[in-house]
C-alpha cells in the first residue's frame, strides 16, 4: 500500500470513528457531510468512490472540530474525538 493509499484509508477509518463516537446514523453523518449514504457506506468501507473533496474535509472539521491533520492521521485516538463537538448547522 503507498503512503497516498494509506492516508485515504486512514481517513475513511475516521470517518466512521467519528460518526460511531458521535452516535450518529448513517443518514445523519451523510446529511451532515452533504454526500448520500451510498457514498458514506463506501468511505466507512475504505472504497472511495468520488473524490474527497474538501468540502467533505471542510465538513468533517467545522462540523465536528477535527483539526485538518487528524483526519489523515492514525494517530486520532478518543481523548481528540472528546475534545470535538458536533454542530451539524456548523457551515
């Protein structure tokens, strides 16, 4: 796996760590990131069907308070996912 693909699954493990930390239903992740479910369930899946774009990392950020750096980080542990807060009309 290159360091790209590494990052990128990274992030999709994220992804669906925050959504879980957060109790949050797959609609209501994908609501919040303005992308479909199908897409969701594909990210959480580690298979990027479309592009991140960054709207999707300026979501996941605003939205949630993860800094930039954490998202493709594996170092995201839960004393960070503790520290974020879900504001799903953050914009």
């Amino acid at each position: 796996m290159t360091p790209i693909e590494q990052e990128l699954a990274t992030f999709c493990y994220n992804v669906a760590l925050l959504r879980r930390y957060f109790h949050l239903t797959q609609k209501e992740m994908a609501d919040a990131l303005e992308i479909s479910v199908y897409s969701l369930r594909k990210l959480e899946r580690g298979m990027i069907t479309e592009k991140i774009t960054l709207d999707l990392v300026y979501y996941l950020n605003v939205r949630f308070g993860v800094p930039y750096t954490k998202l493709f980080s594996r170092e995201m542990v839960w004393d960070d996912l503790a520290a974020c807060k879900f504001d799903p009309s953050a914009v």
